[in-house]
C-alpha cells in the first residue's frame, strides 16, 4: 500500500550490469520507444498506434519494474513509457533506478488515476510527462514527439489536480506508514509495536494527517488518501 522509494539494494540483479552512462546507440533516426505495462491488451493498443507513425518503432516491452530496468540498459530507447503500478513495484522505483543510471533517459509515466501524489512524486523523480491511459492517440503520439524533442508534457486535468494541492502540506514517510497501517484496520496499539513506536506517537502522528488532509477523522483521512494516491489498496 506505500508507495515504495527508491531502494536500489531490491535491483541489485538488474542494475549490477548497467553499462556506463553515454549515448543510445539508434539504427535511425526513427523514435525508439521501449513501453513498460502488465496488461498485453494494453501494450498491443500500444504498438497498434506506433505502427501507424513513420516516424516512431516500438524495440521492446516488459511488464515488470525489473524487466523495465534490464530492457532500458540493453535497448536504450528514445522513450520509455512506463506504468505507475507494476505487479513487482511501483514504476517510481524503475524510473529512479533508470535515472539513477542514465541522466538523460526521457520517460513518460502512465497510469489509469491521476492522483496528486504519484505525479508530484514522479516528476519530481525526473519523469518527462505524465499521461492518463484514456488519452486518445493523437495525443499519445504528440506527447511522445514532444518528449524525444525536450519537452515536458503534463494533461491539463492532471496539471489542474496539481494546482489544487499546491502549497498543502505533504505527509512524511513515517505518516504514511501509520495511515496504511490504519487502513489494513490496524488499532494503535499494533501499530505502535509494528512500527518500534509508542501510542502516544501514533495519535500525535493521525492528529498531523487530519490536520494536513483536512479530514474530520479517520475514514475521511483514508478516503483523501486514496483518492489523492498517498496511499493504495
């Protein structure tokens, strides 16, 4: 339920054989695009709109947050297209784990929810855009050009999520760990011994997320959270 941080200890196998940064080697001039997604129907709607563009080829897929890694050294795409949720991590510890690696790699989150959260998270992180997954192909393809070129790209809608929290307070890691606690239906006094805490910490910690969700108790608090992508189910 908590949205992971960057812990490259968990790709040590894929990242121990990350060659040196410099640039990708391309066949052409064509945008190379390695797209990262769990769902082959999704990844084939994929591939069916890239086919569609001189201009652009589809090198490779993977459905998991390593494989993401493994693929980006191996291929070194223009773009890489990269789901939020991956059923082995969030795709925030690929994309930092790629950045960490090669500074200059161009990436595109995807996601079917606009939560505040993970955007601010991803593009704070360096991600190049952010898209929704029911943005039509028109779009897809404008983003992608916009991308290999230099340019950021986020939708207005996401970009108006953004703007509605902006200047709020943000939970600590240590907060969002007591609210998913609170959300698996954990009492205080379990969570205080899970997480090497006292009671008293625990109620010091919810009062600061009702404060800084603006939630009247509990429940409001995990629907905000969710809602806004602090934390998932």
């Amino acid at each position: 339920m908590l949205v992971p941080s960057c812990g490259l200890s968990v790709w040590e196998s894929a990242t121990n054989t990350l060659p040196a940064n410099g640039p990708a080697a391309q066949a052409h001039d064509a945008i190379t695009i390695l797209c990262v997604d769990d769902h082959p129907l999704f990844l084939e709607g994929i591939g069916t709109v890239i086919s569609e563009q001189r201009d652009m080829r589809i090198v490779g897929t993977a459905a998991t947050a390593a494989e993401a890694v493994r693929q980006f050294s191996a291929l070194r795409p223009s773009v890489l297209l990269l789901d939020m949720r991956l059923p082995d991590a969030s795709g925030l510890v690929a994309l930092r784990t790629i950045l960490g690696h090669f500074p200059e790699a161009r990436v595109v989150m995807l996601t079917t929810y606009g939560g505040d959260f993970e955007i601010q998270q991803a593009l704070e992180s360096g991600a190049f855009g952010y898209m929704l997954k029911n943005c039509d192909h028109e779009e897809l393809v404008t983003v992608i050009r916009a991308v290999h070129s230099g340019r950021k790209h986020v939708p207005s809608e996401v970009a108006q999520t953004l703007a509605r929290h902006l200047g709020t307070e943000t939970l600590t890691e240590r907060e969002i760990q007591v609210l998913s606690e609170v959300a698996e239906g954990t009492q205080n006094q379990d969570i205080a011994r899970r997480l090497s805490i006292s009671q008293d910490t625990v109620k010091s910690h919810l009062r600061h997320i009702l404060d800084k969700l603006g939630a009247k108790d509990r429940a409001q608090a995990l629907a905000i959270a969710i809602r806004r992508g602090i934390i998932r189910l």
